[in-house]
C-alpha cells in the first residue's frame, strides 16, 4: 500500500501539532503503525490521502450512523451555511432539534447544547453537584466521559490505549472527589453509594461501555444502579455520548427501560459536526443559568450548521425501521464473524449489542476494566495492520467498538469478513 503522501503530511504535522495529531489515539501509536491522513469518505468508505480505499468501521468514532457525506445531512449544512455560521443568539433550528431530541430520548424533558460529549459530561456533573450540593463523582474503571479533569481517573479509551494512568496536570484536589469502581459489581456498588461518609453527588456510566471496547451492563446491574441512586437521592447520569441514537432511537435507555436523571449525548446528535447535549428532568435542568444558579455558556453553544446537521440526521434515523434494518444487519454481521473466530485458532471473544461491537483478543468473557485488560494487545495491532493491508480501517485500539452504519451494504460486509478470516489465519500462523 502506497502511503507517502500521509507519511510527508505526519511528518510536516509533528512539527506544528504535539504527536501530529489533534486526539491522541488518531496517531496509532498502540498498533504500531504511522496514522494515514483521510482526503474524503461517502457512504461505508473513507478515501486517503495516498488514494487507498476503505471499508470504515470507526465511522468517525460514532457518529456517522448513515456513513459519511450522508445527501439530506450535507444539503442540510450547505442550505444554512449561505446564511451565516454563527449568531450567538437563539435560532430557530435548535427549538427544532431540542424538541426533537427530547421527543426521542424518553427521559429528557429539558436539554442543553454544547459543543462536544466532553463538555456534556463535565457540565452534567457540575450540574448534579450544584443541585445535591454535594460534591464526589462515583464513575466506573474503564469508562470514558470525555477528558474534563475529574473524569481522568482510570478512564478508557485513549487513557487506556496509551497505558496513562491519570493524567499530569489534573489537581490532586479535584481527583480525590472521583471515585472508580469496576463496571458491573453490583456487591462494590451497594457497598459504595451506601458509605454515607462519601458525600455523593452522581453516579456517571456508560449504560453499555464503549470505552474498554464494548462492554455490555448485566441488567442487575443497571437496576440496582437506578434503585439505589433514586432511594439515596444520588444523581444517576447516563454517558449516552455513543449509545443515544445508536442502540435505538432513545439511546441505551429506552433498549433497557431505565431511565437516568440526567443524560449526555454526543456525537451522532451533531450529524458529524460537533455538537454534545445534556438533558433530563425538568426540576433539575431548571437550576441551570439564567433560571438557575449553576453557570454553563457557550459561544458557540446551538451552532446553526451544527444544529441543522444534527436535525437531518436524526429526520433519516427516526424513519420507520430505520433502527430494525439496522439491528438486523448488525446481527447478521455478527454472527458471521462469530463463526470466523470460532473456526480460527486465535482465541477472540465477541462483545456486542446492536451496531456496536468489540473483537477482543482473549479466550475470557470480558465484563469489565479487569477482564478487558487481559486482550492481547499486541496481537490487535498485527490484526489491525493487516485489516487495513485489505482494505478494512477499524479503530486504532483494542479498547474501542466497530461501528455498523446504515451505508454498510451487503458488499462490504462480506468483504470484511473474507478479510477478517483471511488475518485471523496470518495470526494463527
Ligand atoms: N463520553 C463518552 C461515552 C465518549 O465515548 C466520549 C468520546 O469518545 C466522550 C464522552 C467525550 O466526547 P468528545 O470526544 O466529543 O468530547
């Protein structure tokens, strides 16, 4: 594969941006290989720089549900870019989208915009430590709420890929009000919200991992999350920033039948421009300024191209089946590769729920940080490589999910998995 326009470009890039990237995991570093620079993607497929075509599962990290350039969210961003980018005041298109999102996720009755799932999360909590007027923040190992000082404390995705354990820089002061426990021990979660010297505001999850690659809740759990969160007065935030819009209409919740008290979104609400959100019950939202004492802003808060992408995309994803052809698929997916690996002598283990899944390079069922911990890393990097050789692009990492977009025909599909079955057997050898 011919790679020397991206090559010159990481190079030139290294000088001006710190690793040549602008988020961490982007440079590839863990699958040891130089990142390729993207020229343009349509569909299922991303183009680079060099020329080289290929099949996407990373779909921009989650957001690109339809597959890129979809025609009804770009004529969306041409048709308001020609009357102007930024107002910095109320416009129509985000009463729009704010109703809709609020018809689609079940326990949203307000919702803010942002700019990103970071702020989401960071705003969220300051948010439920303003309206408990208590301050700990309980999250789990292994989850990823964005990179906001008090959510650096053994986090997933690029934090785990790149082996960081916190990060320099965060505030001794601000880490010792987050605690981590491991993602589905219901025995250290009673144990912990229960310890009533803890102070503690809310409980942030993913209500399925993404961030330690795809990590499914047992549904005990998630219910005793929501029982004990409700009878102590503890906020319950769900981190939908991949799950909403995703694993159905109204996110994660509505797939399981819990509803949070505050939500994030991120992602595809955006359409593939940045946009995050958060919302949930009224007496809570309402504490928010300018009806409430806790402050959040945003310059570019409401984007109006940001906004009509975000409407566009959620106008395709609430059509009728939509969200069953796309299950459907997804499973279909599965299952073949499931098949591949179980007929290949490497030893995988197969997370997934609707259009998201995770192949991890372990014989053991992973639930959790720990078990994830256990892949074998290294051999995703070759597993990687040789994906990319064949024209597949997955994420850069073992600790991240593969995404399935309504442009995943058939075709490519299949060739995915010729491709797959092709390295596992490289792997075996
Ligand atoms: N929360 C979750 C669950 C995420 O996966 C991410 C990003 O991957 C974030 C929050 C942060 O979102 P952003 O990267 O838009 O700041």
């Amino acid at each position: 594969m011919k790679t020397d326009l991206s090559a010159s470009l990481f190079e030139k890039a290294r000088q001006v941006i710190p690793g040549g990237v602008n988020s961490p995991v982007r440079a590839c570093k863990s699958v040891g290989c130089d990142p390729l620079f993207v020229r343009k993607a349509k569909g299922a497929v991303v183009v680079d720089v060099d020329g080289n075509e290929f099949i996407d599962f990373v779909g921009s990290w989650g957001p690109m549900i339809l597959g890129h350039a979809h025609p009804e969210v770009i004529e969306a961003i041409e048709k308001t870019a020609v009357d102007g980018t930024s107002f910095g005041a109320p416009t129509p298109l985000e009463v729009e989208l704010a109703e809709m999102v609020c018809d689609s996720v079940p326990s949203l009755e307000k919702v803010r915009f942002v700019n990103s799932g970071t702020e989401a999360t960071m705003s969220a909590v300051r948010l439920a430590r303003g309206y408990t007027g208590r301050n700990v923040v309980v999250k789990f190992d292994g989850c990823y709420h964005g990179h906001a000082d008090s959510f650096l404390v053994k986090a997933g995705s690029g934090v785990i890929t790149l082996g960081i354990p916190g990060s320099p820089g965060v505030p001794e002061d601000i880490v010792k009000n987050t605690l981590s426990i491991p993602y589905n021990n219901v025995e250290v979660l009673e144990e912990t919200l229960r310890d009533e010297k803890l102070d503690i505001a809310c409980v942030i999850v993913e209500p399925v991992a993404g961030n330690m690659g795809v990590v499914v809740p047992e549904m005990a759990f998630l219910k005793k999350l929501r029982e004990l969160t409700a009878e102590l007065g503890i906020v319950l935030i769900f981190d939908e920033v991949i799950t909403g819009f995703r694993l159905a209409l109204g996110g994660a919740q509505e797939r399981f039948g819990i509803m949070p008290d505050l939500t994030c979104l991120g992602k595809i609400i955006g359409g593939g421009l940045p946009v995050g959100a958060y919302g949930g019950k009224r007496e809570i939202m309402d504490q928010i300024a300018p009806d409430g004492p806790v402050y959040q802003a945003g310059t570019l808060s409401g984007n109006p191209l940001a906004m009509a992408a975000g409407l566009a995309m959620l106008k395709v994803v609430r059509r009728e089946g939509f969200y069953r052809e796309l299950e459907e698929k997804s499973d279909w997916f599965a299952g073949e590769l499931a098949g591949i690996a179980a007929g290949a002598a490497v030893p995988t283990t197969l997370n997934r729920i609707g259009s998201m899944m995770t192949c991890f390079f372990t014989p053991d069922p992973v639930t959790d940080f720990e078990s994830a911990m256990k892949a074998d890393s290294e051999m995703y990097g070759r597993h990687f490589r040789q994906m990319l050789a064949g024209g597949v692009w997955l994420a850069p990492s073992q600790f991240e999910a593969a995404f399935i977009s309504g442009a995943h025909e058939r075709s490519h599909l299949e060739k995915a998995l010729e491709v797959t079955e092709w390295s596992f057997k490289k792997l075996a050898e």
